[in-house]
C-alpha cells in the first residue's frame, strides 16, 4: 500500500455536522448531485467547496456536512469519485481510445496526470493505463 503514498481514512466527528437539519441536508444533498451529476461540474479543475457552496447559497460548514454524512468522504474524495468514475468510462469508450492519460485526466478535471494517477489507483486498486488494458484485453478475448 505504498504506492502513491496513500494514508488510512481516519474518523472525525464535527460538532457542526449535527447542527444541520434534516431537511436542509436532504435539500442540499440533491443539490449536489444535480451539480455533480447532471452539471459535471466536478470536470473544473478549479472547483472548490466554497464555489460549490457559493452556486447553492449556502456555506461551506453545511456542503461539508452534507458530503461529510450523506457520501461518507471529505469533499476532495467525493470530487475524485465522480472524476474517477467518468475517467472509467472515457477510458474504455471507443470514441475516446486513442486519447493520452493526460488527455482522459484534463477532460474529467485533474490538474495533473500524477493526481490523476494518485486517486485511480486509490479509488480501484491499479493504474489507469492498467484498467484501460485490462479491458482492452477482455474484449479481444470475447470476440
């Protein structure tokens, strides 16, 4: 578990976190997959909590509460989720095939192909160009 210096998810408990209601934290729960799902907006590079915060009118104490209980990961995880998920698809999508890793990283918001690289790897457990192969060679062996 060395590679990519990767460290174990430690537990937190906010005070803030219980000071939310119930119905604001449903409301900006699907505020936020409306943002990241149907937006993409996890795509921006750029895109931080406080701009997230600032395109739902709320705060950045209540979007981390929200990402915080409702997707159980700080908010940084929870953007390299929906990039590395997208990353997934693009990378297998024969439309996109003969697009670098750089290329496939800069179009689902990474800054760098090193932070791509990073977050795969954590994410599903091998490389990127890994996954790619992979699944180049399953379907080679299904035709």
């Amino acid at each position: 578990m060395a590679k990519y210096n990767l460290k174990e998810k430690t537990e937190k408990n906010a005070a803030y976190r219980q000071l939310i209601r119930a119905d604001l934290m449903d409301e900006l729960y699907e505020k936020i997959l409306e943002m990241f799902v149907a937006k993409k907006k996890y795509r921006d590079p750029n895109y931080t909590a406080k701009q997230l915060a600032t395109d739902l009118n709320t705060n950045t104490r209540y979007i981390s509460a929200v990402v915080n209980v409702r997707f159980r990961q700080n908010y940084a995880n929870m953007v390299n989720e929906f990039r590395i998920k997208d990353a997934m698809y693009l990378l297998v999508d024969k439309r996109y095939i003969n697009k670098t890793m750089e290329e496939i990283s800069a179009m689902v918001g990474f800054a760098n192909r090193q932070s791509f690289y990073a977050a795969f790897y954590k994410h599903e457990g091998i490389t990127p160009r890994a996954y790619r192969m992979n699944h180049l060679a399953q379907q080679n062996t299904k035709k």
